[in-house]
C-alpha cells in the first residue's frame, strides 16, 4: 500500500525535545516514513536517542544536546543540522516542562521559567528554522505541539502557569501561520490530552485517584500513546495536509468533546 505521508522520504526534520516521550515517538514516525531527523534535546543522553534512531530506522539521524531557551544555541543548532544532514523543511517543536503549582503558589519565578521553554523556546527554533527555509528557497512544515491545556482547565491538579503557556503556544502558531505562508512555511499545531510519558509518569505511579479521575474524562477510557500523537504530527508535517494552515488538530481520545 502507498504510504500517503511518502513526500517525508527524504526530507531533514528537527523535533525539539526529540530525546524521549512524545517528540522521540514523532522522530521514529518521521524516520519510519524516510526523513532523516535531528534531536534537539537538553539531556545530553540525546545523542543515544539519535543512535537509536538511525540503528532502527536506517535513516541519518543527529542528535544535538541545547537548551532551547538559548538564542545562539539555537541558531549554532540549527546550522549544525544544515551542515550535517542538509537543509530540514520538517519541524516539529515538542520540548516542554509541566508547572504544575496552585494559582496562589505559583511564583513569577516559576511562571517565568515555564514560559521560556514552552513559549520563547518555540518561538526561538521555529524562527531559526524558518530562516533557513527562507535563506534556501524551500518551503516546510512546523508542527507545534501544544496541549488541551491550552484551551481547557484540567482537573484536579493546579497548572496555571503551564495552561497560560500552552494558549500562548497555539496563539504563537497562528501568528506564525499567517506571517509565514506566503513563502512556503506552512504551520500547525498538534494538541494532546493525557499520554503516557516521563511527564505523566510519576502521576500514573502514585495517584491512582487522580488519573481515575483523568480517565472517567477520556471518552475513549484511557490516556494516550506517545505514537497516537505522533501520527498526527506526520499528517500536518507531510504534504499531506498541504492546504491545512495555522490549525490545531486534537488528539485526546475524546477529552474536550465532553
Ligand atoms: P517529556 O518530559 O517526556 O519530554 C520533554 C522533552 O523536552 C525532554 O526530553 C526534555 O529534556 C526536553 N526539554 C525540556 N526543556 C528543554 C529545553 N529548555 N531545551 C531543550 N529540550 C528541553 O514530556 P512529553 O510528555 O513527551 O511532552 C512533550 C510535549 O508534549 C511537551 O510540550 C508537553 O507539554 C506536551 N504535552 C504532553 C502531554 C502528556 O500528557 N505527556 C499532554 C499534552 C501536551
């Protein structure tokens, strides 16, 4: 059967936060359909993942350990994929942390912080990817991954600062969207629900009532796979979507339709 995501074949993708949990699952989709990819990653443990990656798939793959707050590491990353793998036209930005504090307790500090990574550092490396696009006359995708979050009020945990962060995210994309099209970058975002990673990991362990309440909220009974998102990630990064622009697709099981 035709792989109707094909035109990934090919192509250079970067996904921040590629080093494990959901952006890990968009690279193997990504390199699984013959895009080489490049890892953004914090931990330094991403240079494995980028092993890992090419072993599995036969792909080319990069890993590059920065921290995506950081301007000129951003820009020396990105110029480090050019130069290593060619020109990427696939971005997908899944780098994020949790705040999970009480709107009393949430410090500027805090906020602040939850903001750089999830807001700035998106911003950061779809600017230092688009750029590039632009300097080579190539078109691409971003897909951004934002959350529910973002649109919603999640219970029973407090998350003030990582809401806020998340509509920030899918407002950012739009914009985005708008300013970007017009030379061949197209941007959409993927918002998930509850999925199975390190970041929802501790919660699953020890607060069976907590994620008993997260699943009596999931139409479909249960949280996500890290592969649930990823496949819509390859959708909206292929060229099969090439007429959607700036819009959010949800992957939820279900969540916000209740
Ligand atoms: P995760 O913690 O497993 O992975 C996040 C990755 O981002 C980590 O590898 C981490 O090192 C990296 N990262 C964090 N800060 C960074 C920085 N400053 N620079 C570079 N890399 C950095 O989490 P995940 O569940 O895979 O989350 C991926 C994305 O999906 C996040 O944006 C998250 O907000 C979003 N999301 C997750 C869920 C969920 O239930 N897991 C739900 C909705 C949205």
């Amino acid at each position: 059967m035709e792989d109707f995501l094909g035109d990934l074949a090919g192509r250079v993708a970067i996904v921040t936060g590629g080093g494990r949990g959901i952006g890990f699952a968009c690279a193997q989709r990504l390199a699984r359909s013959g895009a080489s990819v490049a890892l953004l990653d914090l931990r330094p443990e991403v240079a494995d993942a980028a092993a890992r990656l090419a072993t599995e798939h036969g792909v080319a793959a990069l890993g590059v350990a920065v921290d995506i707050t950081d301007p000129d590491a951003v820009t020396a990353a990105v110029a480090e994929v050019s130069a290593t793998l060619g020109v990427a036209t696939v971005l997908v930005t899944a780098a994020g942390i949790p705040g999970n504090d009480d709107a009393f307790d949430v410090t500027r500090e805090r906020l602040e912080q939850v903001m750089a990574v999830n807001v700035t550092g998106t911003l950061l490396v779809a600017q230092a990817f688009a750029r590039t696009c632009r300097d080579a006359g190539r078109g691409g995708s971003v897909v951004v991954v934002g959350s529910i979050s973002g649109r919603i009020v999640n219970v029973p945990q407090r998350q003030s600062a990582y809401n806020a962060s998340k509509a920030a995210v899918e407002s950012l994309m739009r914009s985005l969207a708008l300013e970007w099209i017009g030379f061949g970058v197209r941007v959409n975002a993927v918002s998930p629900g509850y999925v199975r990673t390190e970041m929802t990991r501790w919660d699953v362990e020890n607060l069976p009532d907590r994620v008993a309440e997260w699943r009596s909220r999931i139409p479909a009974g249960d949280l996500g796979r890290p592969e649930d998102v990823a496949n819509a990630v390859a959708f909206l990064a292929s060229s099969a979507s090439s007429y959607v622009v700036g819009q959010t697709l949800v992957v939820d099981g279900g969540y916000t339709i209740l």
